[in-house]
C-alpha cells in the first residue's frame, strides 16, 4: 500500500516516539496482518449464514421390460429457511468474536512495541554513558600506573583500580550486548523487514511524571473494556444462541419440502410435492442438547474466572507502577543528589590538599553507579505503565522490569 509506505517513510525520517513505534507496528507487523486478514473469513461466514442452502435436484431412471420411468425432484432446506433469523444472529455474534480478536490481537501488538521500545531506548542511553565511565576507568588505570612507578601508590590501591577497569570493561561488554538484543527485539516488535539503522531512537527515555496517575477506577474501566473479557461474553453469548437453536432443532434436524414429477412411454406424467423429515426414532437430540447445555455453563465459568483475573491484574499492575514511580523518584530526587553533593565535597577536600585524587576517583565511581540504578529505576517505571495500560486493556505481558539490571 502507498499511503502505508509513505507513512512509514515519514517515521524513519526522524527518532522513533513510543507512540510512533506503535503505530509503525500496526501498519507494517505481517502477523497481525494475517491476522487482520481472519476479518474477511469470519464476514464470509456471516453472509453464508444469512443465505438459504442450494437445493438439491434429483434424477432418476428406471427401465426394464420395454418400459422407461424417470422421476425428478426439486428439494429446498425448509427447516433452514425457519431457522435462518437464529442463525444469521450466531453469525453475528460470531463476525463480532472475530473483530475483538483483531483488536485483542492489535493491543498484543502495540504493547509489545511499546515495551521494546522502552527497552532499547533505556539499553541504547545506558552503553553511552558506560562507555563514559569506561573512559574514565581508563583515565584512572593510566594515573594509577604513572603513580605506581613513582613510588606514590601502594600495590592494593593499584590492584583496586584495576579491579574498576576491569568491571568498566566487563559492563560495557554487557551493555553492547543488550542494546543489540533490545534493538533487534524492537526490529521485530515492529515487524520492520528494511535497514535496522533506518530505525533511529531518541537520546534517553522522557523524564518521570510529576506525580503518578491516580487509581480511580483503572478496575471498573478494565471490567468494561478489557477485550479478553469482552471476548470470554460474546462467546458465552454465542453458546446461549447456539443452545437456543439447538433446542429448537433437537427433533427435526432434517426437514425438506419440493416438487417431483414422474414420466414414462405408456403413462401421463405426474407431478405433485415431496417433503422429506428426519424421524427422531433412535436420536431425539437429547444428547446435542445435554452437549450445548454444557458448553454454554463451561462459557459462563470461563468468563467468570476472566473476570476474576482481570481484576486482579489490574490491581498488581497498578501497584507495580506506583511502587516503580516512588523508587525512581527516589533515586532521581534523593539517593542521586547524595552522592553527587558527597563527590562535592570530596573535590572540594581534594582542592584544599586534604584528600587525595583516589578519593575523589571512589567517590565519583559510587556517584556513576548511582546514576546508572538511576536510569534503571527510570526505564523499570516506563515500563510499568507499559504494563499498566496493557492490563487495563486486556493484554498484560511477561516483559517485567529486569529483576537484576546490570
């Protein structure tokens, strides 16, 4: 499609927003295209239900003896035709299931997006600043090594400093890796088949809330909007339909009515009607019944525990977020001017000849881990309302906040 073509031009043609990723991925994704595609099978569907089934013409012939007989028969679906309004709303409801799958199936999607874009946005912001400290590690080794020849360092101290450059180096190593994973997870996540340099990202993720989003009643709105739960009641209402026809067809299930006319060499031909009716002589239909009773109370039982689940995830999620915004506001606004007012200081006792540069070196490498925890605390909330928006719409995920962040 052109428009769709265009419209993904006009996104690579600058850093890819969380909202832009979700969009790209609606429009380029081929599995929920696929998906998409089921629309047109189940409409299909719904218009067969609203036609009346082909009749069904009968020859025959019969001869013998010098005589010729041949019969014929016009049959139409009678009992189809009493029964096409019931089976026109199953159809219905049926096309309605389909078009909340595509939606379910949409929001699956555009969560995913959303979460891998956070993700590579965090991972891609995080190995430059490791790559920051890297280069500061090897700033330290070199004086390190300077001082150790001119006798002013001890060999534990040196040893120390090694030991940093060495976990710099290991944790830029790290960070190479799982931007690459979280940028080829967004590829996918997008279903972009191009250039993944085409993909262009912001800098860092948006800065934390003022506040977080207030409770209200996230719960009521996932009960009416949830569309796993929406689905689990349409086809509960589905059954009720399919179990009300099924009742109502229990005895006959066959029933045809036509016109059939015989000729022959010696006779006048005969005409006149022909109904054919399925006797419920070993079969009442009892047991089709009993079957569609059962799956409609297996539909009501389902449909309960969705909601029960619903619920409940809601509220984990919620709590999640909250509890994800207090600790990144709590390293943002106290841990990290902590330690950046104690490599202040240090500098400042450095400065008057009261500290030495390896002091001033420690401190600032507690004030990097700080801002890196910093960073994750950040990533672990955007995260979290990802979560959040998609437990409220019916399509939680198992991409959690990473329970290690390096």
């Amino acid at each position: 499609d052109p428009a769709v073509r265009a419209r993904i031009d006009e996104l690579l043609a600058q850093p890819l927003s969380a909202d832009g990723a979700v969009e790209f991925a609606l429009l380029a994704q081929p599995g929920l295209q696929a998906r998409f595609a089921e629309l047109g099978v189940a409409e299909a569907e719904l218009v067969r239900a609203g036609r009346l089934r082909n009749p069904v013409l009968g020859l025959g012939r019969l001869a013998g003896g010098g005589a010729l007989e041949i019969d014929r028969s016009l049959m139409f679906d009678l009992l189809g035709l009493l029964t096409m309004p019931a089976a026109r709303q199953a159809g219905q409801q049926q096309f309605e299931q389909a078009q909340l799958q595509a939606a379910y199936d949409a929001v699956g999607v555009a969560a995913e997006a959303r979460r891998s874009w956070i993700l590579a946005v965090a991972a891609a912001q995080r190995l430059a600043y490791d790559r920051q400290v890297k280069e500061t590690a090897d700033l330290a080794a070199e004086l390190a090594r300077r001082m150790v020849k001119a006798g002013n360092f001890s060999r534990l101290d040196q040893l120390r400093e090694q030991a940093y450059y060495a976990d710099a180096d290991a944790q830029l190593a790290r960070s190479q890796l799982q931007a690459q994973a979280a940028r080829e997870r967004l590829v996918r996540a997008l279903g972009w088949a191009g250039d993944p340099q085409r993909i262009r990202l912001p800098e860092h993720l948006p800065d934390l809330p003022a506040a977080p989003a207030p409770a209200h009643d996230a719960e009521q709105t996932a009960m009416t909007h949830r569309l796993d739960l929406l689905i689990a009641r349409r086809n509960a209402e589905a059954l009720a339909t399919s179990l009300g026809l099924t009742k109502s067809t229990r005895f006959v299930d066959v029933l045809r009515a036509g016109v059939q006319n015989k000729s022959s060499r010696d006779a006048p031909t005969l005409a006149g009607g022909q109904v054919e009716l399925e006797l419920p002589l070993f079969d009442g239909g009892g047991p089709r019944v009993v079957q569609a009773e059962a799956r409609y109370r297996q539909a009501l039982q389902q449909t309960a525990q969705v909601a029960l689940n619903a619920r409940s995830e809601v509220r984990e999620s919620y709590a999640a977020y909250r509890a994800a915004w207090e600790q990144a506001r709590h390293w943002r606004d106290e841990l990290l001017p902590l330690r950046k007012a104690i490599v202040d200081e240090s500098l400042l006792r450095y400065n008057g000849m009261l500290g030495s540069v390896f002091e001033l070196l420690a401190d600032a490498r507690e004030q990097s881990l700080a801002v890196g925890s910093t960073m994750d605390a950040l990533r672990d909330y955007w995260l979290a309302d990802a979560e959040l928006q998609a437990a409220i719409s019916g399509r939680p995920g198992t991409a959690r906040p990473d329970p290690n962040p390096s």
